[in-house]
C-alpha cells in the first residue's frame, strides 16, 4: 500500500524560511516567533521546555532545551556567545586575536542566556526537520525548485532602418578617424546593440572617406 502520511520531520523539512534569516558574524539566524509558529501551525502538540542552564568555570553557560512533537522528544544545547562569538562567563576576561589585540569578554546577563535559549530552541526545531538545511549549509529546503534565474535581455540589433540609427550614424560621424574595427565595437558598446550587415557596410563606407 503507497504510503500518503508525511512523518514529521518531511512536512517541517519542507518548509522554506530562507526570507525569514538573518545572518550576523557568520552564523543563520531563525526569528525563534515565526519559528515556533509554523512548528505550531502543522504539529498543534508541539511542547518545549527550557532545562535548567549549566554553568562550568573553563567553558561557560551552556543552554538546553527539550522539545516534543508527537510522541518524539529531542534534546538540544548552545553556549552562551557574545557578538563575537566567544564563550561568555560569570566574569569578564581578556583574550588576543591572531592580530595581536586584546579584546575582552564581557560577563553573561539575564538578556545574554534568555535570548540563547531562544536560539536553541529553534535549533532544537531543526531536529525535527524545520530549516535544518541551513545547519546543512545547503541554500533551500528538500523538494523546493530554486528561483529560476532571469533571462538574459536580448541584444538587438540596429538596422539602417531602425529609429536608433540616425543617432548611431551621428556618433560614427564624430569618431570617424577611429579604424574601421574600433569604431564598429564603439558604436555597438555605446549603443548596447549589434549593427546588422547593412549598417556595417554605411560605416565602413563613412570610415573609407577620412
């Protein structure tokens, strides 16, 4: 028998939220809202619960949560990270950068840990399928056609009839001492078009007349 129920992780996986990113020092940001909204929208029994926050005294805070969607739960961790993405502590400390400059890590707030819990908790939503593509470094979700690239505007091209050859002849009038070859690529370059046969023989005929 064909198999017509989506598990889990195939509907979530499915789910475009490239528009909804942002990207700061090199890591994905995912709006933790609109996240746990769409988790919410396609599994209503969506729970999640925030552990408590481990503390060590060489590595930092380090966030949990736990989240459970139909029956399955899933664990997931972050540490606490300033804005350069080092390790925040109880208290500030210094370190130097492969430049030679000291720079200093200000101590975790309340602010710092609430919000890297929130940011684990849409990690933790990516184990059940939601932009986890973006951890995957690919560009777009499972099943989903990229944008096709615009076609590329045609060049036209200018004929000894065209409205636009009065004003070409005119530039070929001014430029005339140019050698015949140059003149042709300067005329079509300015013009953003292509002369026709036609419109190359009135050229050369101008460029014999120096």
């Amino acid at each position: 028998m064909a198999k017509t129920t989506k598990t889990t992780f195939e509907k979530l996986s499915a789910i475009n939220v490239n528009d909804k990113v942002e990207k700061k020092n090199g890591l994905t940001y995912l709006s933790w809202a609109w996240a746990w909204s769409e988790v919410k929208k396609v599994c209503p029994d969506a729970t999640y619960l925030e552990l408590p926050t481990e503390f060590d005294d060489q590595l930092g805070f380090m966030c949990r949560t736990e989240v459970t969607i139909e029956g399955e739960t899933l664990g997931m961790w972050l540490p606490v990270m300033d804005g350069a993405n080092k390790a925040m502590k109880k208290t500030a400390y210094s370190y130097s950068t492969r430049y030679g400059k000291d720079k200093t890590v200000e101590p975790a707030t309340a602010f710092d840990i609430n919000k890297t819990l929130m940011r684990c908790l849409v990690k933790n939503l990516a184990m059940f399928g939601l932009g986890i593509y973006i951890y995957a470094g690919e560009d777009m979700p499972e099943n989903v056609e990229p944008p096709k690239p615009k076609a590329p505007t045609p060049i036209p091209t200018i004929d000894v009839t065209s409205k636009r050859w009065k004003g070409l002849m005119s530039f070929a009038v001014q430029n005339k001492t140019l050698p015949y070859d140059d003149l042709i690529k300067k005329l079509e370059l300015s013009g953003k078009c292509k002369l026709s046969e036609k419109a190359k023989a009135e050229v050369e005929k101008l460029s014999t007349k120096k």
